[in-house]
C-alpha cells in the first residue's frame, strides 16, 4: 500500500472467505495521529439475513526489526445490518514513519491480512438462536420463530440451550424451557440469567478458548397452526424442496429425488 500521505491510502484487492467478498481498507483522517483500517463484507444480497464471526490479525512488514501486528481480543460479529468494522488508531503515524522501525519503503508499507470466517449463517431455518453479550453482568438467549406467511398462526416450540465446557470435568450450564406458544404478537422467547460473565470468564470453567465458546441448542417445535400451505421436503442430495408424494425412502430411510 502506498501513499502514505493520502487520505485513502490503499485498500486491498476483494478476496473470498466463506464464499463471502470481503475488503481492508487502510485510510487515515484528516488531522488524525492514527492510521485506521476498515474490514467489510462486500455481501451483494441484501435481501436475505445473514451473520457470521470473523477473526482478524494485521501485520506490518518490516524490514529491519519485529513485524507490527495487531490482533483484536474479541471477534467481529457481521450482519446485514453491519458490514464494516472501523480501527481507528490501528497504528500511531509517528509509529509508522519511524525509520528505525523499518515498516516503509519508498512512501509505502507491506499489510499483512489474516481473516478466518465462522459458518455463514443465512437464517434459512425459520427458528433462530440469538446470544446477546452486552456490558451487563448477564448473558441472555433468545429464540424467535420468524413465521411471518400469515397475519394469525401459533407454534408451540421449547429449547434447550447448553453452553460446553472446553474442559470434560466441568458441568455444561445448561438452561430449558419445555414450551412456549409463539404468535405473531409473541414471538419470541428471553432467558436472560442464562449465565454470569464472571463465571463465563471463570478460567476454573474453561467455557472460552482462543476466543470461542461452545453453545449447543436443541430446539423441538410443533406443527404451526392457522398456516394452509403444503408440506414440502428437501432432498438432501440436491438440497431441492419437493411435494412430499415426489420423494422416495430408501429402506434406510433416507429421501431421494424420483429423478
């Protein structure tokens, strides 16, 4: 990346992680001590829901001394509704000026990017797990059922959300709920003591590591009610929705296409 003495000083060529686009852009505001970078999902479609975690770590180059990097604590949560993260004192420009540092050459510096991508989750199933962190002393969960075909339609549904130990001795906190009736007015349902951040945090528990916690969610709900459509499968070799009576079991009990 060159220019150093420009506003936008570079941005990096798209690349594709997770079969998602995704750009770095290096700038540094007017006025600003601080050389700041941006990480954005260039996801095309919005008209679908999605979200996904990203880790990142940037490195500087350098070419006399140990290399700049600079690794986030915590991972980046993406949605459609946010699809860029700003650092904005990603590095002090004294910093990167200094020669001794060896960071530039010729009015340019060498950006090492590393983005590693969890799962894209596109919300295809109409019930979604949502965990909220937030600077409160209490982690929440919440499922919603984003039924949403008819104006009048219900759906009994229960949960259980249990978060894994990375550590086989320690008990899974564990939280159920054996039914709810979802309606267009109340849809969705909040536990929100699931779990304490002290004992989140708790290095005795060992519920986080490298930055990731495990949470395992089994979810059972009814057949809605006050919703006339057909019942459609999907076959799970072409991943196509078929009329129930277009499908084939096998003695296995697995379904195929009649193709």
């Amino acid at each position: 990346m060159s220019r150093l003495w420009d506003s936008a000083i570079g941005t990096t060529d798209e690349f594709v992680v997770r079969q998602v686009p995704w750009v770095v852009r290096v700038f540094r505001n007017d006025g600003s001590d601080w050389l700041s970078l941006v990480v954005e999902c260039k996801k095309k479609d919005q008209s679908h829901s999605c979200s996904c975690l990203a880790f990142c770590k940037f490195k500087i180059i350098s070419l006399c001394v140990d290399d700049f990097k600079f690794i986030p604590a915590d991972p980046l949560l993406f949605s459609t509704k946010s699809l860029s993260f700003e650092y904005s004192e990603f590095i002090l420009m004294s910093e990167l000026l200094d020669r001794q540092k060896g960071y530039t050459k010729d009015d340019a510096i060498t950006m090492e990017v590393t983005l590693k991508v969890s799962v894209v989750d596109s919300f295809v199933n109409r019930m979604k797990v949502y965990t909220q962190i937030a600077d409160k002393p209490h982690i929440s969960v919440k499922l919603i059922c984003l039924l949403s075909e008819a104006p009048s339609w219900s759906c009994k549904a229960g949960a259980v959300f249990k978060l894994i130990s990375y550590s086989s001795s320690i008990v899974p906190n564990e939280f159920i709920f054996e039914s709810f009736e979802f309606t267009p007015t109340e849809n969705e349902f909040e536990h929100k003591r699931f779990i304490t951040m002290k004992h989140l945090m708790s290095d005795k528990r060992h519920f986080i590591e490298g930055g990731k916690v495990v949470l395992d969610v089994k979810i059972w709900a009814e057949k809605p009610q006050g919703i006339e459509s057909e019942e459609y499968i999907m076959c799970p070799l072409c991943a196509r929705y078929l009329i129930e009576t277009s499908a084939v079991p096998a003695t296995c009990g697995h379904l195929f296409c009649d193709e």
